[in-house]
C-alpha cells in the first residue's frame, strides 16, 4: 500500500492583505498626483501673473530681510546700477523652463551691481554661448556707467548631493551660490536675491538677456491616470486568480 499526499495550493486569502495594501498605495500615488497638479497650475497661474506685471522700484536694503521668495520670487523690477565687470562670474547653463530661447553648451553671466546707496546685488545679465564666455570676446557688451535694468528677483535653488563642485579658481560655479560667489569675488552686504536681467540688450547682444515665460512641465494628470490604472490591473488579476484558484480541485490522501 502506497500512501500519496497532495500540497495544497496557496490560498488567495494569504495575498488579500498585501494585494489590499498595495492596491492603497497606488490609489495613494494616483491622488498624490492630483494634488499635485492642482499645486502646479496654482503655481503656473501665479507665476505668469507676476512675470506679466509692470515693473516695481526695487525694494530698498533695508526690506531685503523681509521678501519671502513664495510671494516675491519673479516679481518685475526696476533700477538703476553700476556693473563692477572685473568681478563677473560664470554659471553653468542648465537647461531653464523659464528661457526656452536658451540652448546648447554655455554660461550665465553674473554680474556685481552697485546701487546709487552703495549696496550691491548680483544681476544675471544673460546668456554666452560655449567660447564667449571671456570678456574680450564680447568688449562691446561690457558697458561703463550707471545702466537702468529692469528684470525679475529671483532666489538661488538649493545645492543638490548630485551638483558639480564648483571651480572658482576657473571662475566656474554650477549654481548661483550667492554667498560662495560673493566670497571668491570679495563682496560684502549683497542681497539675498539675484535679479534676472530681460532689459536691456548690451551693444553687442552678449550677454543674451531674455524675456522670462513660464513653462514648467505638468505631466501629473499622466502620472494619476498611470497609477490609477495599475491599481485597476491589480484588482482584475487578484479577482481573476482567486476565482480560478477557488475552482481548483481540492486533493486528497489516497490508498
């Protein structure tokens, strides 16, 4: 007499909770994602309404402390400055959502701007191309006197694990790190911001200056849709394979 035993089949009861939890967490991912994307077009909304505004007077030192960069960051403003050229420095170019006229290998130009007060701030006065990036290369743009600008206040990004050691010995940084420049250039007191120069062009056209447009990517609807539909495909195939796995003959011990 020969004795056979047949092992059972998994339960589908042993998966519903973690088919349950997964199926949350992307029902979670889907709603993240519309949040978001209401945020995002709150966002875009506010920021082309504060790009499409007239100019201000640039707030005096004194209120620089104050600015918050949720509610000041891209405001228009207007003033009048000195260029201290020997002191520019060269940022990496990054591809920017805010200068689609931008591209290819190249530097933005920060440049010292001295106040009729005395304080400085620094002005991004706009793009070179890869090889423009001397000053000799470009003379005609370096213009002497007091220059009215007109432009956006913008504040530094923060300096990501993955961002290149800057190069001040090559006059080289890979983002606008006021204070990191300001050290190497020997400034004191500048402003906590930068202004974004739109006008006006130099003679010469370098460096490029541009209007800034808001163009930030919203592909959040995508992403809900994506995740929403995985948990949709989860649910089909659970019930699907609980259904054939309950029709499963149950074995038994046979003589």
């Amino acid at each position: 007499m020969r004795l056979r035993h047949a092992v059972p089949g998994r339960s589908w009861r042993g998966l519903l909770v973690p088919a349950a939890v997964a199926f949350l967490v992307l029902i979670g991912l889907g709603t993240w994602q519309l949040e978001r994307k209401s945020w995002k077009e709150a966002l875009i909304a506010s920021l082309t309404e504060r790009l499409a505004a007239p100019p201000e007077a640039l707030p005096p030192a004194s209120a620089w402390k104050d600015l918050d960069p949720a509610s000041d960051e891209f405001r228009h403003v207007s003033f009048s400055a000195e260029f201290d050229h020997a002191k520019e420095a060269l940022v990496y170019a990054a591809a920017s959502a805010f200068r689609p006229d931008v591209s290819g290998p190249g530097y933005w130009v920060f440049t010292p701007a001295r106040l009729a007060s005395g304080t400085l701030l620094l002005v991004n006065r706009g793009f070179v191309a890869e090889g423009r990036q001397g000053p000799a290369t470009r003379p005609e743009g370096q213009i002497s006197g007091l220059v009215t600008i007109m432009g956006a206040l913008r504040w530094p990004p923060m300096r990501r694990w993955f961002t290149p050691r800057d190069d001040p010995t090559h006059n080289l940084w890979f983002i606008p790190d006021l204070d990191a420049i300001s050290a190497a250039k020997g400034l004191a007191g500048q402003a906590p911001f930068y202004v974004e120069q739109e006008i006006p062009v130099p003679p010469g056209g370098l460096p490029r200056p541009g209007k800034l447009v808001v163009r930030l990517p919203d592909n959040h609807l995508q992403y809900a849709v994506t995740w929403y539909g995985l948990a949709i495909v989860l649910v089909v195939v659970f019930v699907a394979w609980a259904r054939s796995s309950r029709r499963s003959p149950q074995s038994s011990p046979s003589l």
